[in-house]
C-alpha cells in the first residue's frame, strides 16, 4: 500500500479513512469527491486534511471518465478504496437514474482505469440493503439474493456483479465489503443517530416510520475502518465478498431510547408509516469477516451512541467535555 485513491474521501466513512491511511503511512492519498450538495458541502471541506502534504484531492465527479482518469494521474496509484456513492434507500425511489448513473456507471469507469493502472487491490463499498427481503437471520455472504427493493441496493449489487467480472476476466484482486448502518463521528446529518440526536437537542420532533419495531445492525465507524484495513491485507481467492456489522440488533424505539438517554432529554414523536424501499431488519453474520479479515468490532451500540453524542456536544456544539 503506496499510492491509494479513496472516492468519496471528503465524505463520512472516507475521511476516516483517508486517516487512517495517513497513520499508517502511505506514501501518497488521492481523493476522489465530487462534493456535491447532497448535504451542507462545508461538513465535507472540513473534513479534509489541511497539514499533510501526502494528500491529494481531486474535485471530480467519477460518472465523468475524464475525471477518474484525472485522479488516476495524480499518483501512480497501486489500491482502490471505492467509497463514493450516491447514498441512501429513501433519495434513491425518487431519482433513480442519478443512483444508476452515479453507482453503476461511475464503478465501472474505476474498474476500467484501475485495470488499466494495473492496480494492486480494489475494494468496494457494498451495502446490507442488497439483502433485500431475504427471511433468513443472521444475513450471510452465501445467502441467495433473490430480491433488492430500492434502486440504491439494486446498484449495490450490480457494482459488486461488475466487481465480480473484472476479477473474473483480468485476474484484479477485488474484495466487495458489505456495511451495514454505520454511525459515528462525521455522520452524514440524514442518517438516524445523527438526525435523532439534533434534533432531540434542539427540541424539535423526530419522525418514526413503522411502529417502531424494525431492527438494524449498527457498526461503528472505527469498526467499519478496521475491516476495511482487514480487506488492504486479504489474500484469499482474488474476488471475494464480507459482511462488515455490529452483529447484533436494535430496534429503531430501542435506538431512540439510547439517543434520548445519551442526551439527557426525551424525544417528541411523531408516528408516519412504513417507508417503501426500507429493510425489515439486519443483522449481520460475520464469522467469516472475523476469520479471514481479523474483523472484530470493539464497539457495541450501547457504547457508540453515547461517544457520537459526547462527539456532536464538542465539535458541532463547541461544548467542552465533560471532566472525568
């Protein structure tokens, strides 16, 4: 690990890791961000490093092919961490196309110029939603995907098919990791965690889909950046996919109650119906993870919940810590 590009490296998951890769010393780090509006673009500007001169950001949109070959060039890049995506189950029923042409072919266009660079290792950034419907608990990589039910997940799944050609057909070593509902700091502000704990701050309702009783998978981001590290030193068969989860479950009314808890103030809620698009439940297996990548997350939600709330008080709040 040299030279490494990470699209989407402005953005929550990717700043992470673009740390991470700076602490373990890359030689050199190209992001690949479009900074599109999605949410406020000033969360992902001061999410960039601004003191290290290993870092290299390129302002690019990876649907352009004149772009991806931009970031390509600004190193001799060696590892692909493919984090840039449009985001999100909900926004993805209501522009279809813009999710199609931003995941899919924006996927292809890293493969192709990957291939081209001859990289060493390409890793995608999956999603638990390309479960689908499946009935069968915990989810396993070796689980028959019969039915996606947004447009987000059916690109997730048709990137990690692409994934699975370019391995197949040029013998690239592709690993495609499959996340299931990360939170932490730097979460993006439409994302639960996120948007409950703003929102119960500020006294303002919060929304409720269902009765409450879906269920999901939290994983830490911390966690979520150990696997993917796991994925830099793979060296099974060149094309392979893992669940990367909390491995445990909590319902969205328990997740309210641990946010409510963490800020110190009950929450206004407002009861909507189910949302077309979204999951039932996750809930990850990851023994295989945990066999072959090292993977073991250290941060239960019990835990994380309360450090992303002590996280929001200080850098978005400006509150002091607390003394312990």
């Amino acid at each position: 690990m040299r030279n490494v590009l990470v699209t989407g490296g402005a953005g929550f998951i990717g700043s992470h890791t673009v740390e991470r890769l700076l602490d373990e010393g890359a030689d050199s780090v190209v992001i690949l961000d479009d900074f599109n509006d999605f949410y406020d673009v000033r969360i992902k500007e001061g999410n960039l490093p601004t003191d290290d001169s290993r870092v290299k950001v390129v302002r690019g949109d990876m649907r352009q092919q004149a772009d991806v070959e931009r970031a390509f060039a600004a190193a001799k890049i060696d590892t692909v961490i493919h984090l840039g995506a449009r985001a999100g189950v909900r926004p993805s029923r209501l522009d279809p196309e813009l999710y199609i042409d931003t995941n899919i072919k924006g996927t292809f266009y890293l493969l192709e110029a990957a291939r081209k660079a001859e990289v060493d290792r390409f890793v995608f950034a999956s999603s638990s939603s390309v479960y689908g419907l499946n009935k069968k608990l915990p989810f396993s990589e070796e689980d028959r995907i019969e039915q996606t039910i947004s447009p987000y997940a059916a690109t997730k799944l048709a990137g990690e098919q692409l994934c699975s050609n370019y391995a197949n057909l040029y013998g690239m070593r592709i690993v495609c990791l499959r996340f299931f509902t990360v939170y932490g700091p730097r979460q993006r502000p439409d994302l639960a965690i996120s948007k409950f704990t703003r929102l119960i701050l500020n006294d303002e309702p919060i929304e409720r889909y269902g009765d409450g009783s879906t269920s999901r998978d939290y994983t830490y981001v911390e966690d979520i950046v150990d696997g993917i590290f796991g994925s830099l030193r793979y060296d099974g068969p060149l094309f392979d996919i893992f669940n990367l989860g909390g491995s445990q479950t909590v319902t969205l009314s328990e997740l309210i109650e641990l946010v409510e808890k963490a800020v110190g103030k009950k929450a206004q809620i407002i009861d909507k119906g189910e949302q077309p698009g979204d999951l039932p439940r996750t809930y990850a297996d990851i023994s295989k993870a945990n066999r072959l990548l090292g993977f073991d997350p250290r941060t239960p939600i019990f835990e994380g919940v309360p450090k992303y709330v002590a996280w929001y008080r200080e850098h978005v709040l400006g509150e002091k810590p607390a003394l312990t």
